[in-house]
C-alpha cells in the first residue's frame, strides 16, 4: 500500500504521524511511504532520516494526498487539506467528530473511511489515545503552575506552597489516563489535589499518590465546593468517540476566585467546563468571569518529539494491520472506524451527531 504522512497545518503543530524508525517498519513489510517535505522536522526529524530508510520526499501535501492510498497524521483534516481528501483515501489520525459535525459531514460527503486513533479500544482502553492523554496531563499541570504565575496574570499562587505559605488547591476533574498524569505532577510539586472520578479504582489510585490528595465522588455539591475554592481546574472527563458534558457550569466558575486557571483537556471532545473554548499556542488562553482558561486544543503537541515518538510506537502495530488490508475482522480496529464508505457507523459518534 502506498502511505502518505502529510505535514501538520494545524497552528504551532509540530507532531508528525511517523517518525523514521516507525516508517521503516513499514518499508520492511513491503509498503511505499510518501512523506511531505520538511514533516519531522518540528519533532527533530530531518527529510535526509526518512530518505534514508525508504521513504520517498514528496513537495507538497498536494502530493502525497494524490499519490497515497492511506494517509496517516495526527491531527483532523483541517482546513484546505479537507479538499484534498478522496473517495479511495484511509485516513487513519484524530478526528474528534463529536465536536466538529461539520467535519463529518465532509468526511461522509467525500465518502472515504476514516479510523479515528480516540476510539481504537482494546480490552477496555483507548491504547492509541492513551498516550497523547499522559502527555496532556502533564502538559497541563506544568502549564497551570505556570499560568499560577503572576507574570502571566494569574493570582500569584506557588501551588506546592512553602514553610509560611498554604499550598495551593487543585482540582482535577476525571481520574482516567489524563487526570490522573495530572494529579500526579501535581502531588508530586505538593499542591492540595483534590481529585474527582465515579470508579472507585481510580479513587484508591489517586489516594496513592500522597497524603495530599483527596479521591471523591463527583456529586454536584462536592464538585461545587471544590471548584469555588480552587487555584487550579483541570477538565479531564472523556466519554469515547462522544461529546463530553458540562460537569461544571459557567455559574460555577463565576464563583471561583479572580485571576484562578482552567485548563480543560476535554476541549477537543467540547469540554467539561461550560465557559471553555478551542484555543491554539499562537493565543492560548482568555479571561471569562475573571478567570483564566486554556482551551489549547492540540496540548500534547507543545512537545512534538516526545509525543510524536509515543504516538509512533502506539500506532504502528495498528498502521501494519490498516496496510495489510485484512483488517475488518480485527475487534479493536472496527471500533476505530468513524465513517466507512462514506457512512457513520460509529454507534456512540451517531447518538452525538442525530
């Protein structure tokens, strides 16, 4: 099969869907790679590495789009790369279509299939989405102290606290694979973790680690309570290939205090926190109800070479199945398929779009 990896033109993006090693793999197996000049090189990757295990340099995404039977990125088609797309294409990257309908009705119109890494499920787990929410978490953890800063506008709060000083309080919402990479850095810089999930699993966990974390259940009012007396928020709550509800309301974060952050991880599913939108690194943050919000929509791609080599080692097992075109009988994969031949078959992607 011929692979086409077009570069990411998302703002500030820098991931690129494989790195050398991970296409080397496929040129192994028998597969033609095709690489839109200059893709690794945000991640550190330079044409000359590709080239060098196999894979063609093409100019432009024209080129790959045109060439290339199965494109594989990390990001949603956006903007002009959309007219790109044909009937024939296997897009393999994140779509995220529960929050961007119209996106899916470009992909149905176009009629092509498109597997989404964010519902790839195995056993239980998201395997391909997993690790870009490690890096998320953490991401948002060091960029919430960060934002904490008064430089950067927030309330002056050093959120591990020192002797004199109270710690700060920070409330992580979802205690899955995200919230909890979250709540562990921050535990770890020794903030007041309050962390809320309804399993009870990943409560012990969270209690795990320190004894400066709470695990509770997500009442209303406990969540309520927390929210208003916290420095920082971190919307963590997924429901796979769904849009994510409101957990917390915009009169809620009315009542939080001046100058205190939101980062909501969920933005990409429609976020947790009402008042949350998609931002980008360019502007990555606004002021609502004098607080502020990070609605950066592609957060693991602040570090593109960690995440492009996690994101490469996931995928590639799942890429080699995806080339090999014998891949419909294959459990985990078929629920990674968004839209086939033009049709939604996602059955949790129908109930958001009806």
């Amino acid at each position: 099969m011929k692979i086409g990896i077009p570069k990411e033109n998302k703002i500030l993006e820098g991931r690129v869907g494989l790195v050398p090693e991970a296409c080397a793999e496929l040129v192994r197996a028998g597969h033609d790679l095709l690489l839109e000049q200059g893709a690794g090189v945000l991640s550190g990757y330079t044409d000359q590495q590709y080239q060098q295990l196999g894979v063609s340099i093409v100019p432009t995404a024209a080129d790959v789009y045109a060439q290339a039977d199965m494109i594989i990125k990390v990001k949603e088609p956006w903007g002009e790369e959309v007219k790109l797309l044909q009937q024939r294409h296997l897009l393999f990257c994140f779509l995220h279509l529960a929050a961007n309908p119209e996106l899916a009705t470009q992909l149905q119109d176009i009629g092509l299939t498109a597997v989404a890494f964010e519902t790839v499920e195995a056993q239980g787990s998201l395997p391909l989405l997993a690790p870009m929410s490690d890096i998320a978490g953490r991401v948002a953890a060091q960029v919430g102290a960060h934002l904490l800063h008064q430089p950067s506008g927030g309330r002056g709060v050093l959120l591990g606290g020192l002797p004199a000083a109270e710690r700060g309080h920070a409330v992580v919402i979802g205690a899955g694979v995200a919230g909890s990479n979250a709540a562990g850095m921050l535990a770890a810089i020794g903030a007041r973790v309050t962390v809320f999930d309804r399993l009870r699993e990943k409560l012990s966990q969270a209690r795990e680690l320190g004894n400066n974390v709470s695990a509770l259940y997500p009442y209303h009012d406990a969540i309520e309570e927390a929210v208003c007396d916290a420095d920082l928020l971190i919307g963590a709550v997924l429901i796979p290939g769904a849009k994510t509800p409101h957990i917390v309301s915009r009169a809620m974060v009315k009542n939080m205090k001046n100058r205190s952050v939101i980062i909501d991880i969920s933005v990409d599913q429609g976020g947790c926190v009402e008042t949350i939108r998609p931002t980008d690194y360019q502007d990555p943050t606004y002021l609502d109800e004098e607080v502020i919000h990070f609605g950066v929509s592609n957060m693991p791609g602040a570090v593109p070479r960690s995440a492009s080599q996690a994101l490469s080692a996931a995928i590639l097992p799942y890429t080699l199945q995806l080339a090999s075109g014998h891949w419909k009988g294959q459990q985990e994969l078929l629920k990674g398929i968004n839209i086939e031949a033009g049709q939604l078959v996602h059955p949790g992607l129908k109930e958001a779009l009806a």
